[in-house]
C-alpha cells in the first residue's frame, strides 16, 4: 500500500499548512496597519465639537471635526483653525484665516467682496450670498498674526469684534492649536474640508492637504486584510477537505 497513498496525504498536509500561512501573514500585516492607522491618526488629530454656528455652512454646530496637529507657523490663509487666545475668551474657537501678517485685509469692493492686498477674493464657503460682511473694515495685520473669520458672516464673533484691540483683532500665531481636516461626526455629514482655491493666487498659496486620506487608507486595507485572512484559512481547509472525500480510492497491487 503504499508509498502512492501516502504521499497524497503528504502534499494534502503541505497544502493545509501554505493556506495557514498566508492566512496568518494576511492577518498579521492586517493588524499592523490597522492599528498602526489608528496610532497615526491619534498622535496626528486632535477631535473638537464646534458648539456655534458661526461656521456654517462648512461645519454645523455639534459637529464632531478632526484637526491637525500643526504649529502656527505652518498656516495659510483659507485654513480652519482652531486657535485660544485670552482676548477671545480663552477656550478653543473654530474660525478661518482671511489674513496673514503684513495683509491689507478690507471689506468690501463694489461686488461685496473681500479683498486681500486689494485683490478681491470669491469665498464661495459663505453661508449666505450677500456682502462678504455686513460691516466694512480695512484692517492692516500685524506681523506674527492671524486674522480670522466664520464663514456665517452675520453671526460670527471674530477679528472684526476686536478691531479695536492692540492687534487689530488678529491673534497670534502661537495660539492655534490645529487645522481642521475633516467633520467625523455625524457620520452623515462626514466629509473633508477642502483648501479654497480662491487664495491660491496670494503669495504662499494655500496649505497642502494633510495624512487624513492615507491614514484612512491604512486602516480600511488593515481591516479588509484582516477579515479576508480570517476567512481564507478555513474555506480553503474546507475545499481541500471536500476535494479529498471526492477522491476515487486507488488500489496499489504489490
């Protein structure tokens, strides 16, 4: 009986052991992304709630944004940030930066809109179609300084509510904490927040997008490579052990 027979069973083991392997290979890289994903993301964001609307209709109040970890040195105008400043009442604000130090920040040209160094610049982000602000204003920023606005212009309590301060309403850059990449929660308005293309044309442009995709990425293939893995070991245990029972017996003569 032979060496034939058992030698079917030799390669049946050799097979089992391959699809073990590979399924714990898939799992195992699976893992190190996922939680490697989710790492990156916690030392990369911070998580905020946005508790007014003064930033619609970008981010609604209790939203649930993600925010960069980034010093203030690497913002650019049109970024949401999220900044304190004992000025402004010393706890987190959710706002965008129209302006940077050395900027001529005015409002508004005979279109209603505002221009930066007399450029004039089309915020399509607004909540509403009328005036870039109900108030006009022409404000130089100081250098080292941020000035800020919400996007729902009629409500919002920003830089223009402390024109009258030292700064001119501007905060410093040292205050911002992050900048804000995307709205996490609910999870039906979860979405990015897109650069605007309208302050592109400025010197320094705008800021380049941050890990939040990729990261993303990694956590979604860790996930997948994981389930997959898991699977992959039994069902193919399964179609080999099938094959094996359908097996015509072979009667070895000596």
């Amino acid at each position: 009986m032979s060496s034939q027979i058992m030698g079917a069973r030799h390669g049946n083991g050799g097979h089992g052991r391959l699809h073990n392997y590979l399924s714990g290979l898939a799992v195992a890289l699976g893992c190190v992304l996922f939680l490697g994903g989710f790492a990156w993301g916690a030392v990369e964001y911070q998580p905020y709630t946005v508790p007014t609307d003064s930033m619609q209709p970008t981010i609604n109040p209790g939203d649930r944004v993600l925010a960069q970890r980034i010093g203030g040195s690497a913002v650019h105008r049109g970024d949401v940030v999220v900044f304190d400043d004992p000025t402004w009442g010393n706890i987190p604000m959710v706002k965008r930066v129209v302006g940077v130090g050395g900027d001529k920040v005015a409002c508004c040209d005979r279109q209603g809109r505002l221009t930066i160094n007399g450029i004039p610049v089309e915020e399509l982000y607004l909540h509403s179609s009328g005036p870039a602000s109900p108030v006009g204003f022409t404000v130089t920023v100081p250098q080292g300084q941020l000035f800020m606005m919400g996007d729902n212009r009629p409500v919002s309590d920003d830089s223009r509510a402390h024109l009258t301060n030292g700064d001119h309403g501007a905060v410093p850059r040292s205050d911002v904490h992050g900048r804000v990449d995307a709205i996490a929660w609910p999870l039906s308005r979860g979405k990015a927040i897109q650069r605007p293309a309208s302050f592109v044309a400025l010197p320094g442009g705008i800021s380049r997008p941050g890990p939040l995709v990729p990261l993303l990425w990694a956590a979604a293939t860790g996930a997948i490579l994981i389930i997959g893995g898991a699977a992959y070991g039994p069902l193919a245990q399964g179609r080999s052990s099938r094959g094996n029972r359908h097996r015509v017996p072979v009667t070895v003569r000596p």
